[in-house]
C-alpha cells in the first residue's frame, strides 16, 4: 500500500513539474472574406499571416493612407490651404469645400482620416503638389515604391475608382507600418469626432466623424489597443481596411482588401488575435551589446549591435537565433571602433529574419598582406635595380681607364715607330 502511495505522489509530482514548461501550439489561422490579407509585424517586417498578399486590387478610400502619409512628411499641420476649383467638385464623400476657402493642413487632415471626405483629398495633394495633381501622384508612387510597395499603382489621391488605381494587401500594411510610426497619425486616427470652425467662406461649423469602429468604445467591434485605421469601399472595389493595433510593445498591422462580403471589423479582430496570441516580439540584442567576435590567428575584433534588433517569435518555438558572418578577412580593412563593419544574417530554424549591423569595438590598421608583399617585391626590384646600374657604372668605369692605358700604349708604339723612321731617313740621306 505504502508502495502505491508512493508512486502516485511520484507521479502527480511528474505531472506537476511537467505542466511548468508546457508548450502551446500555435492557434490555427481564422478564415477571411477578402481576397488579399496580411498581417504584419511593425517592428520587424515580418509576415506573420497572409491570403494573396501580392495580389493587387482597387483599394478605394484606403488609398488616403498613403496621401496622408505625404501630408505629414511634407507639411507643417498649421500652415494655410487656399482650396482650388476642382475639389469642391470631386465625387464621392465630401465635407462641402468651397472654392477660395482657407483652411489648415489639420483640418483637412481630420476630414480626410475621419470621414473620408474626398474634397480634403484632393485640396491636400494640391496644396503638397504645388498646385499639380500629376506631380503629387507621381509622389505617390515614387514613395510606395521607396516602401517596398512594389505592387501598387496610384492614380489619385482618394480611391475613387479607376482600373489602373491598384494595391494590394501587403503593400497597403507596409504603408500603414510607416505612417502609424508618427504620432501625430494616431492622435488624429484615434479621435472620434473633430469640428472644423468656421472660415472666410463658411460661417458654419463642420464636424467630421470617425468611421473606424475598432476604436469606437461604444462599438460591438471595439478592439483595445487599437491606434488607428482606415476604410474604402466602391461599389467596384469593394470593401477594404487597414488598421493597427498594440499590445504592451508589440504591435501589429491587418489589411483586408476587396472584401464582397463586408465583415472586415469582425476579421480583422480575429486577425489581431491571432497575431498576438500566436507570436511574440523579443529583443535579440540592444544597441552597444556584444554580438559576436571575430577571430584570426592575430586578430580578435569584437562586433556590436549598431542598433536594437527585434525578432518575432512563435510562441511554441524552442529554437533561439543564430547570427551567421560573412567569410570576410578584417585583416585587410582598416577602420576605428565604431565603424561599420558589416551586415550579419539572423536565422531562425535556418530562415532569415533579419540582418544585423555590426560596428567595430576596436580600432584597427590594414596590415594588407598583397601590399607588403607587392612593397617587397618592389623594394627588392629597387635593390637590384640600383645594384646593377652601379655595376654598369663601375665597369664602364674600369673599362674606360683599360682603353686609356691601351690608347697609351698605342700611341707610345706609334711615337717609338716614328721616331725609329726619321733616323733612319736621315742615315739613308746621309753621303
């Protein structure tokens, strides 16, 4: 009996121990109506879900991410708009602009990221184009593509509808990933309601609301942690949504384009569950820290982080990152602590997920062993060079004394001869 005890304590004790480091699977991923999803991580770039996230499709008012982001980049939200004649005149959604109206960037900004007011669209990308249309969509394109987005076309700056006006899932998170970066996109994002006063055109106040139910408290697709997103719908483009969101300081982005079905709130909740619940942000080295050492047989050069670098771990990975260099000889470079040296790869389970800038924590002097060795050649050469030169000299030298002396000699014999000939001249002329 005492013996059955025993071994059933053993036993729960086993159990116990053993529920200390279980390990949770990953959540099987949700299912969504749009036709290209993405989720992504913010911090790392990583995607950590995705439905066609290539595929391009008409993205309607989630366009005005990326005019927004332009705004920001490129103006002061206190300076003044003088709105034109073509954006009171514009399709679509409008807050009532009038031509000739002066208003701030802020406002327009709010009417443009609230209630997707068309008008503010367009009255912005003049005022950021220099009263071009043209050169602010070329602005556009150019910085999507600076973004990575490499399969988006943009053809204005609201998503009203055209056939060559496309972006598709992972382009459009990669947009919202830098424009959530600036705070003073969440400020306004994050804002319920926001009244434009009156000016010289209106003597009414407008008040914009914001349309983006995941920070609605009062919404049933309210969503904590929610710091801003954007709707569009067309009737040929369908509906679409970008939205981010943080938990503690991971945060992640969901995008949803050409969605026939509407339910983009409730999946993109799913989405960021998902995303949260199944992955974590770790911190794999700080700026400064020791990263790895690289050796020779005379050099030891200890490589640091230039930079935090963040990786995003699945929750039921056991598996840490290994930083792998590249086959470079440091010998043949010179540089000071500090310096960049090089980008080292991160793997994870064998693949990449990152790159590491690693900057030098010692100071360093070439010792380019093909230059010492082309200066020896070339000091020997030198030598040998001088060397031979002073023997030619030398026996050039010698040679000349040699032709003397026979010149000498010559000349002494030819005098002998001619002397020898006159006496006998004179005998023979003698009676």
């Amino acid at each position: 009996m005492k013996k059955i005890i025993t071994l059933t304590i053993l036993l729960l004790l086993l159990v116990s121990y053993g529920n200390q480091y279980k390990v949770y699977a990953l959540q099987k991923p949700p299912s969504v109506s749009a036709d290209s999803a993405v989720v992504l991580d913010a911090t790392t770039g990583e995607v950590l879900y995705s439905k066609n996230p290539d595929s391009a499709y008409p993205p309607a008012s989630t366009t005005k991410i990326m005019t927004a982001l332009l705004v920001l980049e490129n103006t002061n939200l206190n300076s003044e708009v003088t709105v034109g004649k073509n954006p009171p005149n514009v399709d679509g959604t409008r807050v009532g602009l009038i031509e000739g109206e002066k208003l701030t960037v802020r406002d327009l900004l709010y009417g443009l990221l609230l209630a997707s007011d068309n008008d503010c669209a367009e009255a912005l990308a003049e005022y950021v184009g220099n009263g071009s249309m043209g050169k602010f969509v070329d602005m556009m394109n150019d910085r999507a593509l600076e973004l990575g987005a490499n399969h988006t076309h943009f053809v204005n700056p609201s998503g009203l509808f055209n056939k060559d006006h496309k972006t598709s899932a992972k382009d459009l998170a990669l947009i919202m990933e830098k424009l959530s970066a600036n705070p003073e996109y969440s400020k306004i994002a994050t804002t319920l309601s926001y009244t434009i006063k009156p000016t010289n055109k209106s003597k009414a106040s407008r008040t914009v609301w914001n349309e983006n139910r995941l920070v609605q408290k009062t919404s049933r697709y309210y969503y904590e942690g929610a710091i801003g997103g954007k709707t569009g719908y067309t009737i040929q483009s369908l509906h679409s949504y970008v939205a981010s969101a943080v938990r503690g300081d991971h945060k992640l982005i969901v995008s949803l384009v050409h969605d026939k079905n509407k339910t983009f709130f409730p999946d993109s909740i799913a989405l960021f569950n998902y995303g949260f619940n199944n992955f974590k942000l770790e911190k794999l080295y700080s700026k400064g820290d020791l990263v790895t050492t690289y050796k020779d047989e005379k050099l030891f050069v200890p490589l640091k982080a230039e930079s935090d670098f963040y990786y995003t771990k699945p929750i039921d990975s056991t598996s840490n990152p290994k930083v792998v260099l590249k086959n470079t000889n440091l010998n043949l470079k010179s540089f000071n602590k500090g310096d960049f040296i090089e980008n080292a790869n991160v793997l994870l389970n064998g693949k990449n997920i990152g790159t590491i800038k690693l900057a030098s924590g010692i100071t360093h002097e070439s010792k380019n062993l093909l230059s010492e060795k082309l200066d020896k050649t070339l000091n020997i050469n030198i030598t040998y060079s001088i060397l031979g030169m002073a023997i030619i000299f030398i026996g050039g030298i010698i040679f000349l004394i040699k032709k003397r002396a026979w010149l000498k000699d010559k000349l002494k014999t030819y005098n002998d001869i001619k002397v020898f000939s006159l006496s006998l001249l004179l005998i023979l002329a003698c009676p």
